[in-house]
C-alpha cells in the first residue's frame, strides 16, 4: 500500500506539500493538488479515514433515473444496496449526478478526497465521461446495467435481458404470434443494446423474421409510443414488446386512440415490473426485475471488491408475470 512519503519521493515534493494536497488545505495551488490527487489514485493510496470502522463511507451516484418514488424504477434499488450496506454499518451518501459535474470532476480523485470507499453507479450511459475513467480506476465500483471489461475494480450487476426477452417472445409465439413489433430505449446505453439483440436472437431462434418497420428506439417513457405504434399497426403488427413498463404503458394508450383494443386487438407486453404494471388497465403482462434484490447484489459486489475479491458479472433471473395485455392473436388480424 502506498505511503504518503511515496507520493512525495515520486513526485519530488515534501511529505507536507502532498499531507495539503490530501486534504485539501487552502496554502496550495489547484493544480498541485490536483497533481497530488491523481498522483495518490495512480498508486493505490487510502487515507487514513477510509482505513478506519467508524469513516466507512460509500457513494450511490444516480443519473438519468427517477428514484424518489415508491412507483419510480430506481426506488427499490437504492432501497436495496442501504438496507444491505447499513447492516455492515457503512454510511451511504445518495448523490445525484449530471454531465456537467463529470466534466469537472474525476471520479478517482472525487472519492480519494471526499473519503468514499466505494460507490455504486445507476443510470449512467456509455457516452458518459465518467465511463471513459473506469478502465483504470483503481476504486471499488459496483455498475448496474453496465459493464467494463479487464478492470478487477470494476463489477456489473443487472437482470437477464436475454432470458427475459425470450420469454417473452415464448409466450407471445404460443399464443400464435408471429408479427411482433419491438420498442426499446435509447442505443445509448448497454442494458438497451442487450435487449435489442435479446430480441433478435429470440426472433431468429423461433424462426420469425425481423422487420425493419417493426423495431424503433426511442427513450424509456410512455411518449416515446405516439411516434412508433401508428406506423407499428399499420404494417400489421399483433403484438409489441416493449423495452420498459414506462414504454408499454405508452404503448397501450396510443393503440386506444388508434382504436385497437388491448389484448382482443393487440398484445403488450412490458419489462420491470414496476409496481403500477398491475394496476394499468389492462393489468400489464411484463418482466420482472426484482430491484430490492439487485440493489443488494449492488452491495454485495461492491464490498466483495472493496475486500479484493474480484466480482465480474452478478446477474439476476427475470421472472415472466401473466397478467391482462396478452391474448391469442385476432384470427382477422395478418
């Protein structure tokens, strides 16, 4: 473990210059500091907080997902990766993050001097700039619903996409389905770009083809529908898979003011689950994500990484739920 003593050696300066730099004292300049941080993450130094039982601090970092609700997706994973982290008495800080602070900020260097041990990542898309530093970091970070290859710091938890788009597409073919529309989220993330070719796979594997007027992408929210489900029922679909219950809910509304009933009409199947998918009307037929589980496999990861047990992938089994938005294919409909 590096010394205070061999980042001074290293970079030629006094061990009190780098004590400064280390904690932030206000007689040093931004760039010596700056200098001193990144030097500290290059060679693996913890402060001394970080080491200590009664300093054990982690980081959730959020973006892009709502959380704050018990109806929201995000709600029951952080209640999850909490409950878990507070039974080994770690403090957890919540902090919600956008694009412009990781511009500003390095995320080694964030968590060196802000004591975190580690952190827990939700949200977060590929084209973001705190991604790009995850090749190297040498911090304990738990992902969910992304993946960095070859970094022993660096684990992925999320649910089965490919399982739980098979299952789907199962359940919709032995209905008598073969028309079957996909909209997904954005292709800017990972867990999106899973899905997609979840889809494709299950549709070559069921020997169904693929129609280009019948795949679109868009963001995972109820308005994404009204762009795609006209164009989706005008070339014949009978049924949709959707990339999100957020979608699916969309999905539905836009094929009442079509007119098509669901599920006599067309079948809607959504993915997660979340708790007012049984509620909709029809009782939306989805994927289940258990998200109080994955925060805990969040967690369970992350502190497996912080004890240097290198965790790759942590994947959870989705469970297909029955519900109303599903039916036999109209014996009228192509």
């Amino acid at each position: 473990m590096a010394t205070i003593k061999d980042i001074a050696n290293k970079l030629g300066i006094s061990i009190s210059t780098v004590s400064k730099g280390l904690n932030n004292a206000n007689d040093i300049s931004e760039g010596l500091r700056q200098t001193v941080l990144d030097t500290a993450v290059e060679m693996g130094y913890t402060t001394k907080k970080m080491r200590k039982e009664e300093h054990k601090k982690l980081c959730i970092f959020i973006e892009n997902m709502n959380y704050e609700s018990p109806n929201h997706f995000g709600y029951d994973i952080i209640l999850g990766f909490k409950q878990a982290a507070y039974r080994d008495n770690w403090d957890v800080t919540l902090f919600p993050i956008d694009p412009d602070f990781q511009q500003q900020e390095k995320y080694d260097t964030y968590m060196l001097k802000n004591g975190y041990s580690g952190a827990f990542w939700v949200g977060f898309a590929l084209q973001d700039a705190w991604m790009a530093q995850l090749d190297q970091t040498t911090i304990a970070t738990a992902l969910f619903d992304n993946y960095i290859e070859k970094n022993p710091n660096v684990a992925y938890i999320g649910a089965d996409s490919f399982e739980g788009i098979n299952a789907a597409i199962d359940h919709l073919v032995n209905l008598g389905h073969r028309k079957i529309a996909f909209l997904n989220g954005s292709l800017h993330s990972m867990i999106t770009e899973h899905r997609q070719q979840a889809f494709y796979d299950s549709m070559h594997s069921h020997n169904l083809p693929i129609e280009a007027c019948l795949v679109a992408n868009d963001y995972y929210c109820s308005e994404s529908a009204k762009h795609y489900v006209p164009a989706f029922l005008a070339n014949g679909a009978t049924a949709i898979v959707c990339g999100s219950d957020e979608i699916a809910y969309g999905v539905m509304a836009e094929c009442h003011r079509e007119g098509f009933r669901v599920p006599e009409d067309i079948s809607v199947i959504g993915f997660d689950d979340l708790p007012q998918s049984g509620e909709s009307t029809p009782a939306l037929t989805t994927i289940r994500q258990e998200r109080i589980e994955l925060g805990k496999c969040g967690y369970a990861a992350l502190n497996n990484l912080i004890n240097h047990v290198s965790i790759s992938k942590i994947l959870l089994r989705p469970q297909f739920i029955l519900r109303d938005s599903t039916s036999v294919k109209c014996p009228h409909a192509s």
